[in-house]
C-alpha cells in the first residue's frame, strides 16, 4: 500500500487585493467593494522512502505567483449569466440589470467566472495549480480562498 502525507501551506504572504462584486440574482447585486483575499492549499502526495513527500517550497512558490497575478485588479467574472461585457476602446463596459459600468482594461482582470465569489476563485485557482501540478504524482489537491477571516470556500481535486 503507498503511503501517502499531506502537506498544507498556509502562508500568511499568499493574499491578493482585489475589487469585486458579488451578484446575487439578475437585478441584485453588491456595491462594488475590495478584499484582501488568502490562499491556501492542502497537497496529498505519494511518501517517498526517504521522508519526503514534495518540497513545499515549490509549491509556495507557485501558489505566490497565482496571487500575483490577481493582485490589484478589478475581477470580472466573464461567465456570468447575468451581465454583459464588451470592449470598448480602453473599457471593458459592463451592462447589468439595465445600469452600465466601464472599468479600465489595464485595472481589470476578465476571468473565466460565473461570478467574482470565493467559490469560484477556489475552482479557477485550482484548476491554475493543477496545470503546473500535473507531473507531480499527486494524489489530492484543495484549495482555498478566503475573503476576509472566517469566511473562505474551498475547491477538491481528487486523482
Ligand atoms: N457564498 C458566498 N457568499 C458571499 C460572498 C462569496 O464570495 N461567497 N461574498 C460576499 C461579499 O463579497 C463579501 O464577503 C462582503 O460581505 P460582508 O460579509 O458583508 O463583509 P465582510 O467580508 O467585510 O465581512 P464582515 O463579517 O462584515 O467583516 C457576500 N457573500
């Protein structure tokens, strides 16, 4: 039987800031506000025979770039089924619920989301680790996104 170990990295440095807001509905949703969002993972890995399992540093180092690249933006969550946005020059113009929103393309970040919400920065951060996980020999991989204290989601990948 492998044995396996599980590593978590809970790094007080993997936190990105961003401006977001949550729709809840068609016609509702927040004022546009920001967190200053964390992340964290939990690794499942094969032990290897000499008490190693994978070096976390690595993964430290991953999981600090990802951040990096959603730190300071505005999210847009393009999936969503409730607002439309387009480019308009040096815009992306949103429309929603009958208001418009132009946000500079430089500040903003159109992410493959059905919404800018911890669940799915969870999801889409996993599916980002994963990509550059997928010749680790890896057996789980969680992550996690909170968006203040006591408040955070999280996303399962299972081999
Ligand atoms: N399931 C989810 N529910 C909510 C999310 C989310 O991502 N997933 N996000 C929000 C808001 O964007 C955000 O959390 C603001 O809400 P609020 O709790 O009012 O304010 P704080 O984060 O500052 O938390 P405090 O407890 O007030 O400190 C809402 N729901």
């Amino acid at each position: 039987m492998t044995r396996t170990t599980t590593l978590h990295i809970d790094k007080e440095s993997h936190k990105f800031s961003a401006a977001h807001y949550t729709i809840f509905s068609a016609t509702e949703r927040e004022r546009l506000h920001g967190h200053n969002y964390s992340v964290s993972a939990r690794i499942v890995a094969p032990m290897g025979d000499n008490g190693f399992a994978a070096d976390y540093n690595v993964y430290k180092r991953r999981i600090a770039s990802l951040c990096e690249k959603l730190d300071e933006y505005m999210i847009l969550a393009a999936d969503s089924p409730y607002q439309e946005i387009e480019e308009q020059g040096e815009n992306y113009r949103v429309r929603f619920n009958g208001e418009e929103m132009s946000f500079l393309k430089c500040d903003s970040l159109l992410l493959p989301l059905r919404n800018a919400t911890v669940e799915e920065f969870s999801h889409y951060l996993l599916q980002q680790l994963l990509a550059e996980c997928a010749d680790d020999g890896l057996v789980e991989l969680e992550v996690w996104v909170a968006s203040g204290p006591g408040q955070r989601a999280s996303a399962l990948w299972r081999q």
